[in-house]
C-alpha cells in the first residue's frame, strides 16, 4: 500500500513538473513572429499573424492573384522601388509593456524600429492581442498599415 502511495505521488508530481514545462502561447510570441514575416519579406507569415477572421480576408486577396502590396501599399511596394539587392530594410520590434484587458484581450505596448541601410526610425505604438482556439493573433482592430508603413515615418 505504501509503495502504491509512493508511485501515486512520483506521478502526481511528475505531472506538475510536465505542465510547467509545457509552453503555452503567449501575445509576444505572435509579434516576434510578425518581426520575422516583415524582416523575410513573408507576406504568407504576416497575414497569420492576424485573427482568423481578417486572414481570410488577406488570403483571399492573396490566391487572387492581386498584389498584396497594390492592397495595403505599404512596405512591400517600398521595398520593391527603393531597396537594392545589397541594400537592407530590418525591422526590430520591442515589446514594452503589456496590459491585460480581459482573459482573451491583452494591449501590448511595442517600438517598432526601421533600419534601412544604417538610418533607423523607431515608432512606439499599442497593439491589441485577442486570444483565440488557443493561439494569440493581432486584433483585426489593428490597422496593419501601421506595421507595414508606420505614421509618422520619414523617408528614407
């Protein structure tokens, strides 16, 4: 009975130390992941970053075979008439804050930084995070003209 007790308990706290290693999403990890679709010029990644409801949306406009650049006419179009091949446009994003509004909401608050060929312009701005099946995704309140060609930007 007490090896039972004994095997019953390695177990239970075998299980609690399993959770613990478990990740769990978390809203950053999306706008890392945003970082990393703009800085690949990944237009696909980007659209995922967004709640399901507006990456149909953009998807749609994608197997359309519309330049996604012509629909939001931001960074894209810049990239393709500004930077040369052994020229580089980086963009870095830091989270600075958050704030959760609700168990599914959360604000965020980033400075995001533009490195084309040595000249950086930082912008800090709040982004809203929505909680859904699991997966942290940008609210489709959010303007992604801000991300893509932030106000407030000078040319480079």
């Amino acid at each position: 009975m007490k090896k039972k007790s004994y095997i019953l308990l390695l177990v239970l706290l075998f299980s609690l130390l399993l959770s613990g290693c478990i990740s769990k999403a978390k809203p950053e990890d999306t706008i890392y992941k945003m970082e990393e679709a703009i800085n690949e010029y990944d237009m696909k990644k980007l659209v995922e970053c967004f709640e399901p409801s507006i990456q149909k949306i953009y998807k749609g406009i994608l197997t359309t075979g519309q330049s996604f650049a012509n629909t939001v006419d931001g960074i894209v179009n810049f990239i393709e008439e500004n930077v040369l091949e052994d020229e580089l446009l980086t963009v870095d994003i830091t989270v600075n804050s958050k704030e959760r509004i609700s168990a599914k909401k959360v604000k965020l608050n980033i400075t995001f930084t533009i490195d084309y060929v040595g000249q950086k312009q930082a912008k800090t701005m709040d982004v809203t995070m929505v909680y859904i099946k699991g997966e942290w995704y940008i609210s489709s309140g959010t303007d992604i003209m801000e991300f893509l060609y932030p106000k407030g930007f000078k040319s480079f």
